[in-house]
C-alpha cells in the first residue's frame, strides 16, 4: 500500500505576511506621510490681492485672524467671510464677522459672503 503525504496548505504564511506588511507601513506612518505633506504643501510669500477670503468650516477663528493679519499687513484692504446659513437662521459669515468685531477688528475691512 502506497501511503500519499497530505499536502499543506500555506495559507497561514500569507496572512503573516500581510500582518507583518501591514505592521511595518502602520508604524513608518509618520514618516511617509509627512513626505507626502511636505510635497503638497508650497510655501509662498502672499501677494497683494484686491480682498482676502475665509472660507467657511472653522469655528475657531484661526482662518479668519489670519486673513485680518493679511490685510494688516497691507495685503489686501477687505476680507470676504463666507459662510452657509447655520443654525438658528444665522449666517455663519455673520457669527464669523461679529466674532471679530468682539477681537478688536475693524468692521469696515470685514464683509459677510453668505452662501
């Protein structure tokens, strides 16, 4: 009688493989993601423009103060406040201008932009 050797399957070496793979690319994440950053990103002296514009999504302000360094700066002489109709019927171009208004800029350089 002829004894045939059953055959392996390796099918636990792929997932080892994958889990070792996949275990090395989370833990270079740090790295191969900032190159990836610092490719996108190109770091330019502004330029003077007619009017600076915010657009909308930061409820913190740092995009608007910004803007209000810019014009400052004497980059542009008006800043464009966008923003989509939010909650309880307000503007958020509005809530952004009147927040600013509370931080000391002037009214005159702000212009709410609804959406």
């Amino acid at each position: 009688m002829v004894q045939v050797k059953e055959k392996r399957r390796p099918g636990w070496r792929k997932w080892v493989m994958a889990a070792a793979l996949g275990t090395a690319i989370w833990i270079s994440r740090g790295w191969w993601l900032q190159g990836i950053g610092d490719f996108l990103v190109t770091n330019e002296e502004p330029q003077r423009a007619d009017v600076v514009a915010v657009l909308a999504g930061d409820g913190y302000g740092h995009r608007l103060m910004k803007a209000v360094e810019l014009v400052r700066r004497g980059y542009a002489p008006l800043i464009l406040v966008d923003g989509p109709l939010g909650s309880y019927g307000t503007n958020e171009g509005e809530l952004g201008t009147n927040w600013a208004v509370k931080q000391g800029v002037s009214r005159e350089i702000l212009a709410p932009l609804p959406m």
